[in-house]
C-alpha cells in the first residue's frame, strides 16, 4: 500500500464513528480496504463493488447510511455538488460523512481528473448540500502528497 494510500486509511479509521453502523464506500470499486468497524457496502462504476452505481444518482432509499466514507473520488466526479447532495440523502440524521480528496497533488493519468478544493471550498459546497456540522483536516507531507481531508 503506498504511503497515500495509509495515510488516507489511517485518517479514516480515526474519524469513523465508535460505532459506525451501517456504512457505505464510495467510489471503492478497486478494493481498497474497507474500514475495520461496521458493516459496509462499497459502490462504483468501475472495479468489483458490491453495488455498480453512480455517485450522482445512488441506488438507495433516503436514510440508508449511518456512515459514509469517499476517499479520492470528488476530484473526477464531473458534478461534486450533486454527489454530495446524494450524500446528504442517503445519510441518516446526525450521521457521518468522511472525506478524503487531494487538494495540492499533480494532476493524474485518471480519467476525468477535475478537481482540486481548497478547505473553504469544501465547506460551502457541503453546506450548500446540507451539511452542517463540518470540520477540516490537512494530511500529508510533501507539496504533492498533500490532502484536504474533511469529516461532516
């Protein structure tokens, strides 16, 4: 696992909930580990999850999640304001999104690589989408490992 990549799982388990209930992945098609506390659900358009789905249209009723994790998704979704609303749908009240999205990291070789948000950013994009009670956290270490990290 490249240093990312534990530093981002890492951050995850020390923002997850004690106890993080029913939770779902998102964009985790290529089997990232999934957190070591709840029972979860991973979906994305590419890759083996458990559900094949669009972060702009998830495939759920409202109030299904008592937790939400999207790690390094945000930055090649075409509409981020809709995944989150998304999101903020199919999380139950008083429930927890935890967000990891690289902030001053070179572009990639991904397909659609779009974005990159600064804090400020993150917070009224998620209080647009609903979000209330949000904190932010950097983690990295060179210029280009450098992430924003958030947990609402």
């Amino acid at each position: 696992m490249s240093p990312h990549r534990r530093a981002t799982a890492a951050f995850v388990e020390r923002a997850l909930p004690t106890d993080p209930g029913v939770g779902l992945d998102l964009g985790n098609g290529r089997g990232t580990p999934l957190p070591t506390r709840g029972r979860w659900r991973t979906l994305d358009l590419v890759g083996n999850p458990a559900v094949y789905g669009d972060a702009l249209a998830l495939p759920f009723v409202a109030d299904t999640f008592d937790t939400v994790v999207a790690r390094d998704v945000f930055y090649v979704l075409p509409y981020p304001l809709a995944a989150l609303e998304e999101l903020e749908r199919v999380l139950r009240r008083g429930g927890r999104l935890i967000l990891t999205s690289p902030m001053l990291y070179p572009p990639t070789t991904e397909p659609g690589d779009r974005w990159r948000f600064t804090p400020l950013a993150w917070r009224e994009l998620l209080w647009i989408a609903g979000f209330r009670d949000v904190t932010t956290e950097p983690l990295g270490g060179s210029l280009g490992e450098h992430l924003g990290q958030l947990a609402a």
